[in-house]
C-alpha cells in the first residue's frame, strides 16, 4: 500500500485532501485510481488508511476508513549533528540516515569544514535556504518509502559552539573519532544503563575531522568518544554507520529479543 503524508490542516473528519507533487506522482507515475487504498499519514505520527475517491491534475481526494496504530518510530531519539560536507553528500547523508530512523539532523560548522566561508557568506543565505528546503524534501521522500511514522527534521546549520549548548540535554553523546583506539560500541554498551538511555546525539566531524581542542571540549560534556573500527571512514558513511550500531544495541534494529 502506498503512503502519502500530509499537513494536519488538511485531514478534516474523515477526509484527506494531497495536494502539491504528490498528485502528479499518484495518477502519472503510480497510476492509481479512484477505489484503490492508500496509507495517509498527517505528518505527526497518526496514520489512517484511506480510499481514493477523486482524482484530477491538482488534487487528490481521501476517504479515511480507520487509524492504523502502526508506529514504525524508534523509540530513542537519535539526533544527527553533522560536520558540514562539499558538494551534494548531504543529500545521501540525509537519505540513509532517515531510513535508519534518525529524529533531527544538523549540520555543525567545525574548524575543518571546507565550505564555512561559503555558508557564512550573507549573499549565499539564499542559497542555503534552498539547500535546506531540498534536505528536508529527501527526507521526505525518503520517509515514505522507508514507511516511516514522522518525518525527520533537517535543521539550519550551527556552530560548534552552540553544538556544545545542544548536546547537554541528551542523555548519550556519541562521537566517532579516526584517532581514538580500542574503545568503541562494544565497550560503550556495557558502560551505560541502556533503560535510561532515551535521547542520543551522534556527532559527525567533517571530511577535514576534528581538531583535538573540539574533541576535548566534547569530552569535558561528557561526550563517549568512539572507534568504528581500523578503517577511515568518509564524513558521509560514519553517520549511518554509527547509527545503525545505535539502533541494533539501543533500540529496534535487532528485532525483539522475547
């Protein structure tokens, strides 16, 4: 069954209403038709299914049969700060990793990042905003076929300074580092109490790492500084890696255990 999200504003009673790009998608490239059942989810964690009622080049009619209390969300937060990459490997960045069932990602502004200047830059703001605006479409598209139950957020960029504010309120913080020898995931797990364990950050550095005054102002709030093992990894692959590690230790990926 196919999945659509939409605002809240626009599920009223038991009527949805798709609008925007998801029409043409529906009846040009899926060429569903009225009668058939969809999934439709309003973007805050309900979801219901629905038939198709109406169809034409602008608007899609939804006739919601009942909830579905499917709720395929981890339930730890896993929010992604990010060093800032070149070119377009944002956009697998935030791909993969909204599959995996990251909450947030941020992009951070290091020492190292190779495009500071050009975010910094006032008359690139516009620019940025678009990156921004797409980063938050991938992971769109990417919850859908994913058949995840939010959306995650793509956020501006910050500073590493205000990385350091943000980070206090998690209850893990978790940063790969190609320096760091022996202690890793493996030696991580054993050492915290997983029950409390409810909101965690993975911290990113970018294609240049981290300079090691970063990583000591990291340790000194506490963060869990980590190896992912004797292979370097590219600022792109060390996110959805580590995640997914997360994920199998702390939450969902292993399956149920009972």
């Amino acid at each position: 069954m196919h999945k659509f999200f939409v605002p809240k504003s626009s599920i009223d009673d038991n009527k949805a209403i798709i609008e925007g790009e998801d029409v043409k998608h529906i009846y040009k490239v899926l060429r569903l038709q009225v009668g058939e059942m969809v999934s439709v989810n309003n973007s805050c964690g309900t979801e219901y299914i629905g038939e198709i009622t109406y169809i034409d080049k602008s608007v899609v009619n939804i006739n919601l049969l009942k909830e579905n209390p499917i709720n395929n969300e981890s339930p730890v937060e896993v929010y992604l700060f990010q060093g800032m990459p070149k070119s377009i490997k944002m956009d697998l960045i935030v791909q993969k990793n909204t599959e995996l069932g990251v909450k947030e990602i941020t992009p951070i502004i290091t020492k190292r990042v190779e495009v500071k200047i050009e975010i910094m830059e006032i008359k690139k703001a516009k620019e940025l905003d678009k990156k921004i605006v797409r980063w938050n479409r991938i992971a769109l598209e990417a919850s859908k076929q994913s058949k995840r139950s939010l959306i995650p957020v793509i956020n501006p960029p910050i500073e590493f300074d205000n990385l350091l504010d943000k980070l206090k309120a998690m209850d893990l913080v978790v940063v790969p580092y190609e320096n760091e020898e022996g202690y890793g995931m493996n030696k991580l797990v054993k050492e915290i109490d997983k029950e409390n364990i409810n909101k965690v950050a993975i911290v990113i550095g970018p294609e240049g790492g981290f300079e090691e005054f970063e990583i000591s102002k990291l340790k000194e709030i506490g963060a869990k500084i980590i190896t992912l093992g004797p292979r370097i990894l590219r600022t792109e692959t060390a996110g959805f890696t580590c995640l997914s590690l997360i994920m199998y230790e702390l939450s969902d990926l292993g399956g149920s255990v009972k």
